[in-house]
C-alpha cells in the first residue's frame, strides 16, 4: 500500500487549499480572484513535478485526457468558490464537492473495469447519507 501515503498527503493539501480558498474569500478576494490565485499557485509546482518526473510528453489521448481533467478541475473550483461566495460553510461545500468519488468509482467501474465490492458500496452509501446529514 505505497500509495496510501500519497493518497492521505493529498486528502491533507487539498483539505489546506480549500480552506485557503475559502479564507481567500472572507479576506475579500472575488470568487475569480481566488481561482485566478489557486492557479498562479498550481502553475509553478505543477511545471517542477512535470520536470521532476522526466516524463514531458504523452500520447494524444493521454494528453486529451489530462487537458479535460485540467478543464473539469478548473469548473469545479469555479463552482466551490461562487458556493463560498453565495455564503455557503466551508465544510458542507467541500464535502459535497469532494462526494465526487461516488461518480468516480462508477465511472471507474464502468470505463476502467476496477471492481466494486459489496463492502465498498457500503462504505460509498455510508459517507453520502453522512453528507446528506451534514447538508440539512
């Protein structure tokens, strides 16, 4: 389980940038401001690690694929940040948008043949009907 590690280093940063996109909204900064800022962030280190990595090309489709991924991303902080703006709370905002795993482990299911197993189902269940408590 190497990966796990990862996996919780990004639960982490990502729980630090949504909190910083928040607190950049209540310090005045427009909801186009924060996006434009968390950009200005990401571009610096995103360029490093494709270096690092030593991997500065791909195929046409993995390239697609990643570019869509960027576009979807970017429309998704562009959702949470007006949510923020609208007034919504921090925790309940973040928590739906992060209850995307459910339409990625169907995706994945589908499109990547991963594997869903009973237990997993009730985990999704579990963690949606808690969102759906924390929403009212």
């Amino acid at each position: 389980m190497a990966w796990f590690g990862w996996a919780l280093a990004s639960m982490v940063l990502m729980g630090l940038g949504n909190l910083g996109m928040k607190a950049a909204g209540q310090h005045g900064v427009p909801p186009a401001g924060v996006l434009f800022w968390v950009v200005m962030g990401e571009v610096p280190l995103a360029l490093t690690y494709w270096l690092w990595r030593g991997r500065p090309g791909g195929t046409a489709g993995g390239t697609a694929w990643g570019l869509a991924a960027g576009l979807f991303t970017a429309a998704a902080l562009i959702a949470v940040n007006e949510s923020f703006f609208r007034g919504a709370k921090a925790a309940v905002a973040i928590g739906v948008m992060n209850a995307n795993f459910a339409l990625v482990a169907l995706l994945a299911f589908f499109l990547f043949r991963e594997q869903l197993q009973p237990s997993k189902l009730v985990g999704l269940a579990a963690t949606l009907s808690g969102l759906w408590l924390m929403a009212r």
